[in-house]
C-alpha cells in the first residue's frame, strides 16, 4: 500500500515537472514566434499587424498558386491589411451574397451573371486601389524629385536622401521609399530596390526618375542637375494630365451610365409584368440575349473606357 502510494505521488510529481516544463516550451514558442514575425515585417515580407488571422488553411493553400502569389502582391502594394486567403474568401462571400440578391429581385439566372460579376470585380477592386495609389504617387513625383536635388546638392549620398525623402513625404510616397530605405538598409543593391519599386507602380514618370537615379549611381556625373531638370518636367506633365482628366470626366460618367441604363430597363421590365424575367429566362433563347446584351453592355463599356485613355 505505501509503494503504490509512493508511485502514484511520484507519477504526480513526474506528470506536474512535464506540465510545467511543456508550459514553458510553449510560451518560449510563442515567443520565438512573435520575434519572427516582427523581423519578417521589418523586411517586408510578411505584414505584421498583431491581430489574428482567419482562414490560415485557405490562405497556406493558395499561397501555393500562382493566383494566391499575384493575389499577395496587389494586396501589398494596395497597403491592404489582408492575406490572399482571406481576400479570396471575402470575394467569394461577396459573389454568392450577390447572386442570392440578384437572383431573388430578378431571376436566378441573373443572379449567376451578377456572381460572375462580383468575382471580376475583386479583381477589377485591387486593379483600381493600385490605379489610384499609382496616381496619387505620380502627382508625388515632382515634390519627390525635389528633396532628392536638395539633398544630393547638399552632399548627401543618394541613399541617405532616399531615406530623408521617405521621412518628408506623405504616403503613398513615403510609405514606398521607407520600404526601399529598409531594403537598402539590409544590404539590397540600389538597382534591384528600385526596379522593384517600379515594378510595384508602374509608370512611365517613375521609370524615368528610376532610369535617371540607377544611371547617376553608376556613372556619376551631374545628378542634381538632371533632378532638376526632371522636377520642371513632371509639374508640366502633371499640370497637363489635371487638364486631360477635366475634359474626359463627363466621357467617363457615359461609360458608368451606359450599363446602369441596362440595369433600369430590366427593373422596368419586371416592373411592368411580374415574372416576366422568369419567363425570358426559362427559354434558351432568352437566355442567350441576355448573355449577349450583357456582353455588349461590357464591350461598350470597355470601349469607352479605351477610346477616354490618354497616355500623357
């Protein structure tokens, strides 16, 4: 009896020493683990917020796709705090959510056609936020140019002035050369950095101030002479690309209303005859005019939006 006493006190002991040292081993774990996270943020590489992600198994899987990879890089260079598996889910949530409201006001069959068209709007989303964030960095550029001159005539090297202009700068700007100041700073070479910065935003204005800045770091010569001379240009070519969109913007708004017009007339034609949709719809011929009319809708759309494109 005082042997199984003894063994059961020492099991408990034994089972107690393990709990604590596993204990310990998890927080050790979890501490690594934050530590890495914050190294991985610091080079850019993985975004660290401090709140728990969702949908990790989706995300690990599509992380693996080339849909997941060009996915990751829109997100980054939108500045959206989303991984790619979690963007994925919240489209496809958005596209059934869609098809079931669509399907319910119309027919079922547009509600399949507006599902589509939600999923072509994920992608059509993250193509606007990198449109607008290029713009906006564009209309950066000449402000950009400038504390380069100044600094690069005041003896500074060019990365000690990449990194004060992503000091300066308001976003997007700023946000994007701190992230070329930290590669920098981790032992990336200039040219590498700044072919992915205009990788990232692509644009001709960019290419030109990277061409410029990647030449000057290998050759040397007269850098704050052509900074200059870069700066007057990019304030002409802004002041000039603020013209053009003044005169296409009543363009544009034809390009918005011309499917919004198809929309009213489907809500006027179910409007005047209830379960008319249903009925064009149940036939296979209504349904090809409606795939039809929909595609002219989208190249007439698509048109517009083509011919109203000025390259400046």
């Amino acid at each position: 009896m005082d042997r199984l006493a003894l063994l059961t006190v020492g099991v408990t002991l034994l089972a107690g020493v393990l709990a604590v040292v596993g204990v310990h081993t998890y927080s050790a774990g979890r501490t690594q683990q934050h530590l890495l996270y914050q190294r991985l943020a610091q080079s850019d590489e993985i975004p660290f917020t401090g709140r728990r992600r969702r949908f990790r198994g989706v995300d690990r899987r599509l992380r693996r796709t080339r849909l997941g990879k060009s996915i990751e890089r829109k997100t980054n260079t939108t500045g959206i705090d989303l991984t790619p598996g979690e963007y994925a889910v919240y489209v496809v949530g958005a596209a059934l959510g869609v098809y079931f409201v669509v399907g319910s006001v119309f027919a079922p069959f547009f509600g399949l056609l507006a599902a589509l068209l939600g999923l072509w709007g994920g992608k059509a989303f993250l193509d606007y936020r990198i449109a607008k964030r290029t713009e906006a960095f564009i209309s950066q550029l000449p402000e950009l140019t400038r504390v380069l001159a100044n600094a690069t005539q005041a003896g500074l090297a060019l990365r000690t002035a990449i990194a004060m202009a992503a000091e300066e700068l308001d976003d997007p700007a700023g946000e994007e050369f701190r992230r070329v100041a930290d590669q920098l700073a981790v032992g990336h070479s200039l040219d590498e950095t700044l072919d992915e910065l205009a990788g990232r935003l692509p644009s001709r204005e960019l290419k030109v101030l990277v061409s410029t800045l990647v030449l000057s770091n290998r050759a040397g010569g007269t850098i704050v002479t052509s900074l200059r001379n870069l700066t007057e240009t990019l304030e002409e070519r802004k002041e000039t690309r603020r013209e053009v969109t003044t005169l296409l913007s009543q363009v544009k708004v034809t390009a918005i209303a011309v499917p919004v017009l198809g929309f009213g007339f489907l809500l006027l034609l179910n409007g005047m005859r209830d379960g008319a949709l249903d009925d064009m719809t149940d036939a296979t011929v209504g349904k090809i005019a409606v795939v039809v009319a929909a595609g002219l809708y989208g190249l007439g759309f698509f048109l517009i939006k083509r011919l109203t494109r000025v390259r400046v």
